[in-house]
C-alpha cells in the first residue's frame, strides 16, 4: 500500500476491515519518511469494540478521529459510518486514546445537524442543539439573519447567480453583532473588479454555531468539519436554500 512520506518514527498505519461478517483491525509500523506499507493480511486479527450510536434525526452519519495526544494534531482516521436511519454500528480500536474526535451529522426536516465533540469516548447517542433559523431566503443586497436559541455566531454562505461574476462569499458574524440590515464594504476593492451588484449574490446557506471554547476575538471562526482543537464541542444547524 502506498502512503505519503510519513512524518515520525512512531508512524502507523490503522487498517480495519469486515470479514466473513467479522470485523477486524491492527496497526502496522511505519518507518520515518516510507511511502509503502506491505500487509499481512493474517495480522489483521483484533477484534475491535462497538458501540451503537443513535440520533433524534436521519441520515446519519458518523466520522471518528483518535489522537493519541490531545495536545497535537496527529490523529488515526477510524472511518466513517453512514445509515439512512437514525442508528449505527461504529467499531473502533480498543486501544486507549487520548482524545476522540467525534463527528456526527443527521437531518431533520429541512435542516441539516453538526457536532464535533473532542473528548475520552466516543458518545452512544448524539447531541441536540436548539439553534433556530428564521432567516428568509436573500441575496448580499436584501440580508436580514433572524434566529433564536443558543447562539454564539452565525453564518451566511452567498454565491452569484450564473449571469454574475461566479464569486463565492462566506460571512461569518458574532450572534451578540445580530443586526437588521448589515452595511458592506466595497468588495470591488478586493477582488479586482469593477463593482460587485450584491443583488446577484445569492444566499445558498445559512448556520447557526454554539461553540463551548468560543471567543469572538479569535479568527477564523470554527466551521462545520473543524477538528483541530483540544476539547471542542461544536454544535452547529444549516438551512440550504437552493431547491
């Protein structure tokens, strides 16, 4: 198997897989800098432990990182289980690990769920988060957020109708900045064009954040996906707006 160059002596390669019915996995060392991993296929011989994980919504999905210290990024990717339902069965190594980053998403309604969770376990029932959008359907020119619940910044994702210039925009703003009508500069300064008609700029998607490490000071703001910091708990909701 080919890799990209490994970073550290310590360097392993996580290798799972389903068997006659069975799940199986071990770890292969990888030497500092090898691209290769040649595997014995009678090795992979641990049984993994499992846990059943359900949610309040469908379309579940569930991703899982283990870092072996919390303090550095390294990390195994430990899969991704999908389900149309509300329940998986996630297998995973029974060796300890520092921290676990626990990615779990599903839907309700019209609205898609995201949490991050880094922490000692993996959790067997996902989170809930009281996040509601009641922001109407807009371009740049007509943006008005309106939304309730736990709030700590909120995001709006804009894209140009296909007569405009094919600009993508992202506007993230702390919920305690929530105002009725936002005042834009001029993004024509920035992005080397003319002017840029903000009314053909079209909103696709907007979400809610409730983020336990929050601190408005700090940029970039956390987005869905984010992983990278020790003890995160990230709750977020999206409405999408295109049909």
């Amino acid at each position: 198997m080919k890799l990209y160059p490994a970073g550290s002596d310590d360097t392993k390669l996580y290798a799972h897989f389903r068997i006659g019915g069975y799940n199986v996995y071990n770890f292969f060392d990888v030497g500092k800098g090898g691209t290769k991993v040649d595997i014995d296929m009678t090795q992979i011989n641990k049984t993994p432990l499992a846990k059943t994980i359900t949610s309040t919504g469908t379309n579940l999905s569930v991703t899982v990182l283990a870092r072996p210290d919390k303090q550095y990024y390294s990390n195994y990717f430990i899969g991704t289980i999908t389900a149309p339902g509300n329940q998986v069965n996630y297998y995973y190594p029974s060796e300890p690990f520092a921290e676990y980053i626990t990615k779990i998403t599903y839907k309700l309604g019209n609205l898609d769920y995201y949490f991050t969770k880094n922490s000692s376990i993996i959790p067997d029932k996902t989170d809930t988060y009281n996040g509601v959008i009641n922001t109407p359907a807009s371009t740049l020119a007509t943006f008005k957020p309106s939304f309730s619940g736990s709030v700590d910044y909120y995001a709006g994702y804009f894209e140009s109708e296909k007569s405009g210039p094919g600009f993508y925009m992202q506007l993230f703003s702390p919920a305690a900045a929530y105002s009725a009508g936002i005042k834009f500069p001029d993004f024509s300064k920035y992005l080397g064009v003319k002017s840029v008609d903000l009314s053909k700029e079209t909103l696709i998607s907007f979400a809610l954040f409730r983020d336990g490490t929050f601190d408005e000071t700090r940029f970039p703001y956390k987005a869905n996906g984010t992983s990278s910091y020790p003890d995160l708990d990230l709750r977020s909701v999206t409405r999408n707006y295109r049909p």
